[in-house]
C-alpha cells in the first residue's frame, strides 16, 4: 500500500475530469446536451409549422 499513497496524495481534494459525450457533426464536435436542445428546438419549431399549415387548410376549405 506503501507503494501508492502518492497517487492518492496527488488527488486528495480533487475532482475527477468531467467526461464530455460529443456528436460529430461537419467535422465539429458538438456536445451532446447542446444537440439535444437544438434537435429538440428544430422539432418544435416544425410540429409549429405543420400545425399553421394545417389550420390554414382548414380555413381556406
């Protein structure tokens, strides 16, 4: 146990690194939180959308 205590010496009062998930995208790497969010903005505003077009048809028939 001797042989170790310089490691636990070195992270006493530490934190650990923070692993980050990424996406791939265009050669960038986006976090994966952030392309959450943005997947589920972009499919907000789409179901939106659908739904003006499809009140519109209701008006105009």
């Amino acid at each position: 146990m001797s042989d170790n205590t310089y490691i636990t010496k070195d992270y006493i009062g530490k934190d650990t690194p923070k692993i980050i998930d990424a996406v791939r995208f265009n050669n960038r790497y986006i976090d994966s939180d952030t392309f959450k969010e943005k997947a589920a903005g972009i499919i907000s505003g789409l179901m939106i959308l659908a739904g003006i077009v499809a009140f519109s048809f209701l008006i105009l028939t």
